[in-house]
C-alpha cells in the first residue's frame, strides 16, 4: 500500500531538516581539522589545514642539518604531500553519507561528486597507511635523487 502524499512529504522534509543539520556537522568538524605527517625519514613534518593548505613545517632531530638542499626539499614535498592526502581522503570519508541514496525516501538520490576531478588520481588509490611496503619499493622522492633509501 502507498502512503499519502502528506506522509511521504513529511518524511522527506523530515530527512532533509536531518541531512541539513548533518552537512553542517560535518562542516563544522571540517573546519578544525588538520594532519600532520613525518617524512619518510623521519626529517620533516608537515601539516595541512582544513583546505590541504599548509599550516607547519618541522625540521626534526636537526636531521636536515646533515641533508642537501635537494633532500630537505624532496622531504618537505613528501610530508606536505602525504598529509594533503590524508586531509582529502577525511574530507571524501565524512562526505559519503551524503552522496548515498536516503533508505527513507527514495526521491531522496543523494548527490555524486568526482573525487578524482576535485583532488586528483591519487585520493582513490588504495590507501597504504596500514600495510608495510613488503616489494622493497622505494619512494618516488628518494629514487629521483638517486638514493635507496638505505642508511
């Protein structure tokens, strides 16, 4: 059996008062955010705002004393990179509910973003965070400088 017409109007007006609310949350919580991430040998942290800006740079350890103008800048890039991308991945995260269809409303379709178009190839390439690099693989930064990685 169908609902009425005022039913079904209350309901979606009801989940749209809730999604409203919810987008302005989101918002809210988008508005502090920030990562921070070390280099990969551990020189430099750099964090990134809420809009993939960056906010800091550390020079850790006086590492960088010891490092050519070349690495210092290949580790900053590295660090300010990475934490650019995990600040577009949360962003792309805390904005997936509202790309979903509503299960209360049907009407309600949700809306499609380009993720790629917005913050480029690498936002959805898998993220390896979690798992240890087991090919022996070297950082893109570190091969253009023509080092291993080996200390």
């Amino acid at each position: 059996m169908t609902e009425p017409l005022e039913q079904r109007l209350e309901k979606a007006m009801a989940e749209l008062r809730s999604a409203q609310e919810a987008v302005e949350r989101t918002e809210r919580e988008l508005r502090q955010a920030s990562f921070a991430v070390l280099s990969s040998d551990r020189a430099v942290r750099a964090t990134v705002g809420p809009q993939g800006e960056l906010t800091g740079v550390e020079f850790l350890e006086d590492k960088y004393r010891s490092m050519s103008p070349q690495e210092l800048a290949a580790s900053v890039l590295e660090a300010a990179s990475a934490a650019r991308l995990k600040m577009n991945r949360h962003v792309m995260k805390a904005m997936a509910p509202f790309t979903e269809p509503s299960s209360e409303v049907p009407e309600l379709k949700g809306f499609e973003l380009d993720w790629e178009r917005i913050f480029g190839p690498g936002v959805l390439e898998k993220d390896d965070e979690d798992t240890a690099r087991t090919d022996g693989a070297v950082p893109g930064w570190r091969d253009a400088l023509g080092e291993d990685g080996e200390d």
